[in-house]
C-alpha cells in the first residue's frame, strides 16, 4: 500500500506545479526573468511528471529507474500516447538550461508553450482518471 500513497502523494505536487506552469503560461510577453521563470517552472513539472510516472508504475509492478525507462514504460502501458513527443521533451531540457541565451530561451518558451506543456496537462487529466 506504501506505493500507492506515494504516487498519489507524488502526483499531487504535480499538479501543484501545473497550476503554477498554467499561470506562467497565461502570458503573451516575458521579461528575461519571467521567461527564465517559465522555463524552470516547465523543468520542475516535468521532473515530477516523470516520478509520478515511476511511482504508479512500481504500484502497477514495473521497476522504472530512468525518465527515459519510466516513460517507455509509461507508453507500453497506455498511461501516455506520445511516448517519442515525450523523449523528445525529455532531450531538451538540456537545450532549456540555457536561459541566458536571448534565443534559444524565446525558443524554450515556444516548444514549452505550444509542445511540451500541453503532454504535461494530459498526462495530469489521465492520471486523475486513475485516482
């Protein structure tokens, strides 16, 4: 049962960071801060998209120990539809780390905002159907 309590315990501070992410999301125009802000905001959330994933994935009897092992898993499970689109944002956080520079953060916003955000919130909807 020690399982079961963690991935829900996990997935509420998941959803925790996404109303957080929605809010930042909200807006059209960032300054350097906020964009930067953004961009952690999205890293926090999906660090934590991924150990719900790993949690509820042990609760199902799956031992997962990567982001990249919980998501394939994830995917041959039904838990998530996009498993590429989800190694893909998974690949570029590496690129988000870079916030300094003026474009590829305005590009960090762009796939987050368009992309990679919206994986985030269907993952949180799918999850909530398991609860």
């Amino acid at each position: 049962m020690h399982s079961e309590f963690r991935w829900k315990q996990r997935f509420q501070n998941y959803q925790a960071s996404l109303r957080e992410l929605r809010n930042a999301l909200e807006k059209t125009e960032y300054t350097n801060l906020e964009r930067a802000g953004l961009i952690q905001l999205f890293e926090v959330s999906f660090e934590l998209a991924w150990k719900t994933l790993k949690d509820l994935l042990f609760y199902e009897g799956y031992d997962v120990q990567s982001p990249k092992a919980a998501l394939r898993q994830a995917f041959a499970s039904g838990i998530i539809i996009e498993g590429e689109l989800w190694i893909r944002a998974l690949d570029v956080r590496n690129l988000f780390s870079h916030t300094y520079n003026n474009a590829l953060a305005e590009e960090a916003v762009k796939l987050i905002k368009e992309t990679y955000s919206p994986l985030l919130f269907a993952l949180a909807t799918e999850l909530q159907g398991r609860l």
